[in-house]
C-alpha cells in the first residue's frame, strides 16, 4: 500500500506540474488541480482557500461543494475548521466535522453531507498562505500515508501560489509577493523615507517543486548535504579557539546537518514525487510551524540555525548565491534579517533606510544608521520572507512601521508626510544661523554627534555648533584587524580639517557590551551591557588606547583637541585614562612632534556611581557629557534593548530629572562645564525640559538640531521650569502630561 500510494502521490505531482506549465487562467488552473486532488485522494470533495488579505481566507475553487460558493464563501483566520488550520499552520483530520470542536456550517456550499474532513495548511518558510481540504461521506479518518500525501500537494500549491499560477483578475486573487503588506516593528532611527526594496541576502526562488526523476533527486539532496557536512565541518575546525557561545551554534549546526531523521524525511519527500528543493524547503516550512510556536526561547533559537542550513542547502541546490546580479535601486531600501557595521557601510549614503527582521536599538546597524541619519526599523518580522527585490517600500522610522507594496491610498498619505517633514525643514532653515536663545534670554548650544567623515558636511547644513561627540570606534568595527596609528591620525585630521575650527569632542574607543570588534575575542559574559567595555578595556589593555591617544595628539599638529574618555564609573578610572593620556603627551614631546595648542579631558557619566563622585573629581575633570541613553537604562535598571521594559520608564519621569539636575548643581558647584548627549537631546520636549533643569549644551544627530532650536526659542525656559516643579510638588510621576500641555497653550 505505501509503494502504491508513492505511486500515486508522484503520478499526482506530475499532473500538478503539467497543469501549472499550462497557458490556463488561474482561475481554470485552480478547478483543474480540485479535480485532480479529489480524484487522486478518493474523496468527493476538493476545496482550496487561499488568504486574500491578512486576515481573511476565500474559496477559491473546489470539487464537490456547491461552485456558486466560490469566491463568496469568506472565514476569518481561526474561523470554523479552515480557519483554525490556517491560524495554527496545524493539520486537522476528523471522521466527524459537525461534532469536532470548532466547526461553522456554511450552507452556501452545501458541505454537510460530508463527515470526513482533512485540512492542511498550504504554507512556505512556516508561514500560511492558505488550507487545502477533502472531504468524504464516509465517516472515516485519513491514514497516515494521506495525510502526508496531501501536505506535499500542498508544499506544490504554495510554490506555485507564490509564483502566481493562480493570478487571475476574473477571480480577484494575486500572486503573495504582489500583495500590500504592513510589518509593525521597533523605531531604531527616526525618520521617513521611500523607496525600493534590495534584499541583502535574496531569498532562494524554488521554480521546480515537481521531480522529473526521483532518483536523480535523491541522489542531487545526497551531494548537496555532504557539501554541507563538509563546510560546517571546516567552519568548526576554523572555530576552535572561538567563544563558547559560537562553538554551540555550530555544533548545533552540525547536529542539524548529520541528522538522520532530517534527512530522511527529506528522501520521502522526493519519493512523493518533490523535487529536492521543494523537499528542503517542505522540511523547513514544517519545522517553522512546529518550532516557531514553542515556549521555549532555546528551541525558537534553534529554528533559527535550522533555518540557515537550510538556506545553505537550497544555495547548494540551485547554484543561487547571495549575489544574485540584482542592481541596487536608485532609492535602496535594504532589507535584511540582521547585517554587521561593515557590510552596512559597504552601501554606504545610497540607502533611504534599513529595516531588519532581528536586531536591536543599540546594535551596530542602528550605530551605523544613525551615522548615516537613515531611518532605521527593526524587529519586522516575516519581511525577508515576504519582500522581493525591487519591491515599493515605504518606511515609517518614527511609528517602526513599514508598508510593502503599499496601496495607492497608504502611498499617497505617505507621500503627504514626507513632504510635511520636508517642509518642516525648510522652516528650520530660516533659524540655522540663529543661537538657540529661549524667551527668558537664555542660550543653549546645540551640537552634533558624529563618527564618520560623511557626518561632517552636516555641521554647516544643520547650524551645529561643534561636535558635542565623534564616535571613534566606527573605523575599528568596519575592520578586520587593528587600523594602524597613521591611518587614524590621518582620519582624526581630516576630522579637525572639515570642522573648520569648530570644537570637536573626540571619545575614545567604546567597545563592548553589543559594539565587539571582529578580530578581538568575544567575553562570554552574563551581562555585557555591565561588563568589560570602554574604558574598562582601554585600562586593562592599554595598548590600543595609547595608539589611539598618540594618534589624536599627532592629528592635531598643534590645533587645540578636545579627548572624553567614556563609560566612567569612578573617579580612579578616570585617573587613570588621564595618566596614560599624559604619559602619550610626554612621549609626543620628546620625540619632537608638535603638540595640542589647547587639550581639554573629560568624561562621560553614563553610570549612576559617577555622579557621586568625589569633590576632587569634579573640580579635576574639565568637562563632563551625560551618556543619556545609558545613564537612563541604569537608572532604571531596564535594558534599552529590551522592548517590554525599554518603554515603561520615562525620561520625563521627576526622579530621573531631579537626578540630571542633581548633576548640573554638582557641576555648578566646581564650575565643571557640562552637556547632555544622547537620543533624549534630539527630541524637542525633553531637550527643553534638559535646558529648564540647567543644562546648557546639548549634541545630537544633525537632523535634530532644527526641531530642537525651534521648541526652544518658543519657550521660556523659567516658565517651563515652574510647570515641572509644580509637577513634582504635586507628586506626579511624570511631568510629560503638564509639560505638553504648557507648549500647547504657547500655540504654533
């Protein structure tokens, strides 16, 4: 019975395939394959639903159910028994639909004369596009060998729904990958663009789901997995002296590529009649389903590993490799599952915005994005699977929305914000020369970070002030091993050179935590965000600190420089960053090389425990920068890259105000000059209300500089010092509610 129903299954795949090589109408193509099924399967009924919206599954076509019910008969995803399949991606098989749990009579297709029902998800890469049902009279449950029978067809329905077999404009139906689709992910990078998808790792086109000779197959997936074996093989014997958290990956990747069981359900597969990358990919699909519903965080880790080995092995099959010669587009929207800092400058100013389906707020893409000042969205999950190459895009980096293929409608609203945004900075170009000077008379000086040269031409275009942060670490992530001293001195130079005497705060080099250079070994550490970073690795390694110190004072050739050491937790850390900076001076000195007409020393205070310093510390160091982002995840103990907890906590919040102005009396006291760097500065609400608690220098993106100026010449900063004063007497836990309202009752 097995060897006939193989028999059967092929012979079934065969017609299949004939059928979608047809010049048929979809429409046609689709009655065509119920006719087909239910003949191959026995059974009176074959329907096919396919989701015409995100939400919504029609009937399509069918054999044996009433034909006036198709394209009018609609369910709700996890409505009725094809609903449910189709939510769950899992396989209902019932002798008795009307009494299982979950069952809708639809009298329009005239369906409950049949007891016996099979349903199973028509889906690729885990995700449905769709249910295919037979049904019987007889009250019976399919065997096994149908029920898999049928799961292969409908691994062939969902190659060929996505390559539009079934397109037809009498049926209203379109190919997946021609439908508008919206993913809500995370804001890492404000900011608006429009543009056309380029996918940074292509996904692999399976345009063969049906075997001309199943031996042939066989014997294609034989070589192609022991390609794979090898090459997981010399990736590990290449990783022996790696992290431990690397050896794991690999070693479950070599665990996935010598599985037995995968690899044999791979063969039934093909001997169903699938061809070996549609036997892959049936594997990796069902995989998906199963995997990606679990609790637990290692199983779900793991899909993803099995999930680039199968990739891998689909590249082997079809010979298509990552450059697949698709032009990047004038307007490139790259779209990838997560890129490194060097591959993501590679493509450098070309791109309108980046949206990844992992990554994180403070990964190296959104360092690098924010470098670049392109919105940046993370966290939009599917879309790798979903978008194809030239694709329209439109990204909204402010909500961390992005529409793919949008509708005219949702293009045309975009289109109206853009040009908003746009004429928004045309009004603050009126005011780019202006100081930002507050209704009481008071001055706030706005500058801008920055950590490539291509940042600089922004310090004329935006009105900054200085470079409030130049963010040196970017030129050691883009690398592959340590840049040498001239080339940083020569870049450092080029820096002072295009800032045209203009300040220029240059941190040395902040490493660590999420930000790990690729030829320094990673520390396997519980908590990285807390552990050995910054300057805590420049004190315990000194040498590419002192290169780095060498190579500023020798950039300067006898302009004044301006150096911050960062991530300072105590006053002997910062002791000791100066002494080594000193010892480079006196170096520099007795080799004759010309030095800094001015050299100013400071740190950052992104660490609670250095605003408790001593008294000496603050009269010593000559200024400070208040790392917001970090100061404020450890003030509340929330980690910024941590969604559920990110957002609860306020920088409006009067505890954290009442810390920053803690800080600025401190640094009152000892006349120690102080700025505020971070996200926070470059949002217009919360860098007046930074100015209203006294700080007085404020550096941010270039972008921001405009919105900002703008809200602060509107206020008067002793007015909105009372607002948040009141609401800190009256014990509020914010001031966010009263301070808005006070900007509104300032109107436009």
């Amino acid at each position: 019975m097995p060897e006939k129903r193989e028999s059967e299954s092929r012979k079934l795949l065969g017609r299949l395939r004939d059928t979608m090589a047809s010049d048929s109408a979809g429409q046609a193509r689709l009655d065509e394959i119920t006719h087909l099924i239910a003949q191959s399967m026995q059974t009176e009924v074959c329907s096919i639903y396919l989701f015409r919206d995100a939400d919504t599954l029609e009937l399509c076509a069918t054999e044996g159910l009433n034909d006036d019910a198709v394209h009018q008969t609609r369910l709700r995803r996890g409505e009725g028994l094809v609903g449910r399949v189709a939510k769950t991606t899992q396989i209902v098989n019932t002798p008795d639909a009307p009494q299982t749990k979950g069952f809708r009579y639809m009298p329009e297709t005239g369906e409950e004369v049949f007891s016996s029902f099979l349903g199973v998800p028509i889906q690729r890469l885990g995700e449905a596009m769709g249910v295919l049902v037979v049904q019987s009279k007889d009250a019976r449950k399919f065997t096994a060998d149908e029920v898999y029978a049928l799961e292969v067809v409908a691994m062939v329905l969902a190659e060929m729904t996505e390559l539009g077999a079934f397109v037809s404009d009498e049926a209203g139906l379109s190919a997946l990958h021609q439908q508008p689709k919206m993913f809500r992910g995370t804001s890492a990078q404000e900011g608006a663009a429009e543009g056309n998808v380029y996918l940074h790792e292509p996904r692999v086109v399976v345009s063969n789901p049906v075997a001309d000779d199943p031996e042939i197959e066989l014997q294609r997936l034989e070589e192609a997995v022991e390609t794979l074996r090898v090459s997981v093989d010399e990736m590990l014997s290449g990783a022996r002296t790696a992290d431990k958290e690397q050896m794991q990956v690999l070693e479950a990747y070599r665990m996935f590529a010598n599985s037995k069981g995968w690899l044999r359900r791979m063969e039934e597969d093909i001997s169903r009649g699938l061809s070996a990358e549609a036997a892959v990919e049936k594997e990796q699909s069902v995989a998906r389903a199963r995997i990606g519903q679990a609790n637990d965080a290692y199983l779900r880790e793991r899909l993803h590993d099995l999930d680039d080995l199968s990739n891998r092995l689909l590249r082997i099959l079809t010979g298509q490799g990552q450059d697949t010669g698709a032009e990047v587009p004038e307007r490139a929207v790259l779209v990838a599952r997560n890129i490194g800092p060097g591959e993501l400058l590679e493509y450098g100013r070309n791109l309108k915005a980046i949206v990844l389906e992992d990554g994180s707020v403070g990964s190296h893409a959104g360092i690098v994005a924010r470098a670049l000042a392109i919105p940046l969205v993370i966290q939009a999950k599917g879309i790798t699977t979903d978008a194809l190459n030239g694709d329209p895009i439109l990204v909204d980096g402010e909500q961390g929305i992005v529409h793919l293929r949008p509708e005219d409608t949702v293009m045309t609203a975009f289109k109206d914000k853009i040009a908003m945004l746009a004429k928004a900075q045309d009004r603050y170009t009126d005011i780019r020369d202006k100081p930002a000077t507050a209704r009481c008379g008071t001055t706030v000086a706005l500058q801008m970070n920055a950590g490539l040269m291509a940042d600089l031409p922004s310090l004329e275009s935006s009105g900054a002030e200085g470079v409030g942060l130049f963010r040196t670490e970017l030129q050691f992530l883009i690398r592959n091993q340590v840049p040498k001293r001239s080339e940083l001195a020569a870049l450092y130079a080029r820096v002072l050179d295009a800032a045209l005497g203009k300040r220029v705060v240059f941190r040395t080099l902040d490493i660590g935590s999420d930000k790990v250079l690729p030829y320094m070994k990673p520390q396997d550490e519980p908590n990285p965000a807390l552990g050995w970073r910054a300057i805590r690795v420049g004190l315990d390694k000194p040498g590419v600190l002192t290169m780095q110190l060498q190579a500023l004072l020798r950039a300067a050739n006898g302009r004044p420089l301006t150096v911050m050491f960062p991530f300072v937790a105590q006053y002997e850390e910062y002791k000791g960053a100066k002494a080594a900076l000193d010892k480079a001076v006196k170096r520099e000195e007795k080799l004759g090389h010309l030095l800094p007409a001015t050299l100013e020393v400071g740190a950052m205070l992104e660490t609670p425990s250095l605003a408790f310093a001593p008294e000496a510390f603050f009269e010593e160091v000559e200024f400070l920068s208040i790392g917001g982002n970090d100061l404020k995840q450890f003030f509340f103990a929330a980690d910024r890259e941590n969604e559920r907890v990110r957002k609860r906590y306020d920088t409006l919040n009067v505890s954290f105000l009442s810390f920053i102005e803690m800080i600025v009396l401190r640094c009152n006291a000892t006349k120690t000059s102080l700025s505020f760097c971070g996200e926070d500065a470059g949002r217009p609400i919360e860098a007046a209300c930074l100015a209203a608690m006294g700080l007085r220098t404020l550096s941010m993106r270039p972008a921001s500089i405009g919105p900002v100026k703008s809200m602060l010449m509107r206020v008067n900063l002793d007015d909105l010092r009372a607002v948040i004063e009141a609401a800190r007497d009256a014990g509020k836990q914010s001031v966010r509610e009263d301070v808005t309202a006070y900007i509104r009752s300032l109107g436009s």
